[in-house]
C-alpha cells in the first residue's frame, strides 16, 4: 500500500486501532501492511519475547514512521505479577464436583489431592468461605480450611486443571506490589529504547500507579491496565495519576460477574473520556480470528459497542501477535470502526452528552473551536501544541472531523497518535500564529484531511507556543 492508501484508511476513521506485535507479525512486511491497513499504535507484549525481539520491532515501526512521515505510538505493556498453580505429575488432573484440592507452598509436582501454589500472599489473605478461580474462571474452588501454608479448596466447578494455570481472586486486595523485578527490569528497557507508553497490570490501587509515575520520570505516558476489581473501587484516584486507561475485559471479567462487564466498560469510557485522557478497551474483540478469517457477528458487534461508547482505541492482542490472520483482524475492525462511525445514532451520541466545561479559557475556546467547526463544516480542526493538552481537549469533545495536530514535539506527537480523531504531524518549531495557520491549510491538504476551498478552524495560544495558553482561534481557507 501506499501513503495514498494509508490516508484513505486513516483519514475516514476516528476511534483508534492498537495492535499487538508477536511470533506472526514480526517481519518488517508485515508490520508495514499492519499499519497502512490502519494500525495506529503498536503494543509490544513484554510477558513474551526478549528485550532484543522489541528492540528489532520497535526499530522496524521508528523506519515505517519516517516513510510515511507520520507519527506512530508505541506501548510497552509489562507483565505484572503472573499467580499460577505449579506443576502436575502428569501434566494435568482431572476434577469433580465436591473433591478436595490441597494448594500449598511445597514445589513438588502435584496430584489429584494437591498441587503448589506458590504464592504466600494468597495463603495469607484468604480465609474458608472464600473463592478462588483458576484458568480464566474454568475452574471454580471454595476454601475450607485454611493453615499456616495450604488451603483445601472444594471444587465447585471445573473438569480438568493442567499446569500453570491463571489463578484468579475476587473481592480481595492482595498484598503484592504490581512491578516484579522482571517489570524494573522491563519498564528501565523499554524507555531506553525510546517507547511512548507504559501500561501497568495488575494495579489495585493509586500507590501502584503512583510508583510508576515515579519511575518513568516523564519519559512516557503511563497507561493503568483496569483488571482487577479492587481497582474500579480506587479508580477516581488511580485516573488522576496516569495519563492513559487501558480496560483489561478478560481478566477483569474473571473476577466480577459477566452482565456487570458492559455497564462498568460504558462507565468506564466515559469517566476517561471526561478527564481528556485516552482510553483503549482491549482483550478478546475478534479473539477467533486467531484461528478464523473472519470474527463471530458477537464480536463485531463487540467492536461496535466500544466505538458506540466513545472510546479512543480499540485493541488486538493475540489476533495480530500470534494468529493465522493478523491483517485480515486488522482490516475487519477498520471497517467496523468506519460503519459504525457512520451510523447516525454514533454521532448523536457523541453530541448529545458533552464532557462539562472546565472554568478556564483554555477549555473555553476548545468547546467553541468544536462548535463552530460544526457549525460552518470545517474539514478540520487545527491545534499547535507541545504539551498535547490543547488536543486532548478537543478529542475529549468528540468531534465528527478530524484533529489536526502539529507539534515540534515528537514524543508528544507520537503519543497523541493513541487519542481519538487525532492526525498528529511532527514540525518545526513555529514562532507565530500566522506561520502556523499557513502551514496547517499546506499540511491538510498534503495529508488529505481537507481540499481546496475548505475551511479549517484553528486554536493557539498568544503568547504563542506557551503551554496551556489557548486563548485564539481562527478560520481559515485552504487555498
């Protein structure tokens, strides 16, 4: 494909694509076709892969980048605490209803009566009466007694358990910190290499993400992965100190009961929305197209909810990292994303609920840069930015035409390439309003967001170029 094609794909989608990189989308081929298919931020997934594997795909996204001359976010996922039964014997055992499980801290290989698990932490909080859910929920156990360093679990439901798997355990606030010394290790890697997102798992609580903050020093934005449901009871406070939520279903729908998913995605989408910061809603959106051409009428109706909700990003995790057709999941959820952009009940649901103005003029002449786009049916609105607050401010407004961003930053440039509607375009440091409103009419043209005759309306502020200083906006003509 070519820049053309990239533009064509982009440029009539404002709900954003993330897509995994792994073992089946690798190659610098493939990669390139990823993106002019529509990907707009890469995930690398530090649970897998070595520090060289990201290093050689981060390189190979930074050289698809300077082709398109189009900035390209990327985000550096951490493991997080993994808790895992041990090891069976013979690889696996099988269950009945009302049988009893030892789990105890013994590294032997287990059996049908017991098995390791290897976490203290969980021993400790848990008490008989209790729940415990192994491998994605398959497996549903109640404790019974409990001692210094075992539980017996009864087994409520489940037919087989095989080794390592995923142990999971609602309603509790475990005491473990949520960066392991392989996500020190990890986190101090992935900002040498220069990525432009961190996302944390396993947070339970502000302290979590607060660490992290500190930690990262500025060097890139920190997303909160929503998986646990201690966090939805810390949220308010764990959104003000990160700059980016990630809402984690699989994980998450494990340890809370599945009709709450929906309602707690759509609170969730909107609360994020509402601060002005990206969200992405993530696992399991076309999850048989590991194995599929194409997705189940579920989950294309799954993609389409997300994008109803308002959010900013859409995301695939195995479907591109390890399944038989990454560009073909890629593709359909470019064309879901643009049908149900389309749809006229979308647009009225972006319009009808907007976001409270903050008493400020900042946010002042964002609402009013939005409202007279609409008004006139500018091709675009125009932001100059260093910090990306103006443009955050004006993606938090849903607004039916592109964001054209220019920044002499690129590491906000690239981030912003996350945000809803967002084309961001890394320039040269302006040192006026007028030299930037000539530039912004030539690069909406050369990136196909507006045509001649068009108007764009612009925001700046005066001072100009100083941060948070919108105060001015403009309608121009593209000549």
């Amino acid at each position: 494909m070519t820049l053309a094609d990239r533009k064509e794909t982009a440029n009539t989608r404002q709900t954003k694509i993330v897509a995994t990189l792994g073992p089946a989308s690798s190659s610098a081929e493939m990669i390139r076709a990823l993106f002019t298919a529509g990907v707009d931020v890469f995930r690398l997934n530090f649970s897998h892969g070595t520090h060289a594997d990201h290093q050689e795909r981060l390189a190979l996204i930074r050289k698809i980048e300077q082709e398109f001359a189009t900035p390209v976010g990327v985000v550096a996922d951490l493991q997080g605490p993994k808790l895992r039964v041990g090891k069976f014997k013979d690889g696996a055992v099988d269950l009945k209803k009302g049988m009893l499980l030892r789990l105890d801290l013994d590294t032997a290989e287990g059996d049908e009566k017991r098995v390791n698990l290897p976490h203290p932490e969980i021993i400790r909080v848990l008490s008989p009466g209790a729940v415990i859910l192994v491998d994605d929920g398959k497996v549903r156990m109640q404790i019974r007694e409990k001692g210094a360093d075992y539980l017996l679990a009864e087994v409520i439901s489940g037919v087989r358990l095989s080794n390592n798997k995923g142990v999971n355990v609602p309603g509790v606030m475990l005491p473990i910190a949520a960066l392991t010394a392989k996500d020190r290790k990890d986190l101090t890697a992935a900002l040498d290499m220069g990525v432009d997102w961190i996302a944390q798992s396993f947070v339970q609580r502000p302290d979590d993400v607060a660490e992290a903050r500190k930690l990262i020093a500025g060097r890139a934005g920190l997303i909160a992965k929503i998986e646990k449901p201690t966090a939805l009871e810390h949220f308010d406070a764990i959104l003000d100190l990160v700059d980016g939520i990630m809402l984690a279903r699989g994980d998450l729908g494990v340890e809370i009961a599945p009709e709450d998913v929906p309602s707690v995605q759509k609170r969730i989408v909107r609360k994020v929305r509402d601060a002005g910061k990206p969200i992405i809603v993530a696992t399991q959106m076309l999850e048989s197209m590991i194995e599929n051409p194409a997705p189940t009428r579920a989950e294309a109706s799954d993609v389409a909810t997300a994008v109803y909700d308002g959010t900013d990003a859409v995301m695939l995790s195995a479907e591109t990292a390890a399944g038989k057709y990454p560009l073909e999941a890629v593709s359909i959820m470019n064309r879901i994303c643009q049908r149900t952009e389309s749809d006229p009940l979308y647009r009225r649901l972006m319009d009808t609920d907007h976001p409270d103005a903050a008493s400020d003029a900042s946010d002042a002449i964002t609402i009013a840069a939005c409202q007279v786009a609409q008004t006139i049916r500018a091709a675009c609105i125009t932001n100059y930015t260093s910090s990306g607050s103006t443009t955050l401010r004006t993606a938090r407004q849903r607004p039916p035409m592109p964001i054209l961003c220019l920044s002499h930053s690129l590491s906000t440039a690239r981030r912003l390439a996350l945000s809803y509607g967002v084309h961001a375009i890394h320039v040269e440091n302006m040192d006026s309003f007028s030299e930037t409103v000539q530039l912004a009419t030539k690069l909406a043209a050369e990136h196909g967001l507006a045509k001649k005759g068009q108007r764009l309306v612009l925001t700046a502020g005066v001072p100009f170029g100083t941060p948070g200083s919108t105060n001015t906006l403009r309608v121009a003509w593209v000549e």
